[in-house]
C-alpha cells in the first residue's frame, strides 16, 4: 500500500461523517496503534485484516486495500 494508510482510514471516517479530514472528533491514535498500522501496510504478503472500534464506528482495513467502516466499503487504500 503506498501513501500513509492512516492518513487514507482517517478520510475514510471522515467521509462517512461527510467532514473534512481535518473536523473530525477522534483521533486514530486514541483507538488503534498507528506505527502498527503502517508496519501492516509495509508488509510483504496481502493476507491480513484490522479490525478496531472507534466511538461511533467499527473500522477494518484489509491487505488487499480495502477500508470498511460499520461494515461497508468506503474506500480502497491502494
């Protein structure tokens, strides 16, 4: 996955709470480990999935690109 994967699941919520990326009221930092996530993004192989809670949503970011929140696709990473 290129470009900064948090930056990507931060638009993604953004998005579906139709904000600028900047207005959004949860910080990823609070809810999920973001040296994790871009140790996951640098990773050789495609076959893993994250799956964390913020206080309004459930996020999942998959190997393959694909950034879900409550279940649906909101974006795709790659």
């Amino acid at each position: 996955m290129t470009a900064d994967l948090t930056e990507k699941i931060a638009r993604a919520l953004a998005d579906v709470k139709s904000v600028d990326p900047e207005e959004l009221d949860v910080s990823l930092e609070n809810h999920v480990s973001t040296d994790a996530v871009r140790n996951l993004a640098s990773h050789d192989s495609d076959s893993w999935r994250l799956q964390f809670e913020t206080p309004d949503h459930v996020v999942e970011v998959t190997g393959t690109g694909r950034i879900l929140v409550d279940g649906e696709t909101v974006r795709e990473a790659r």
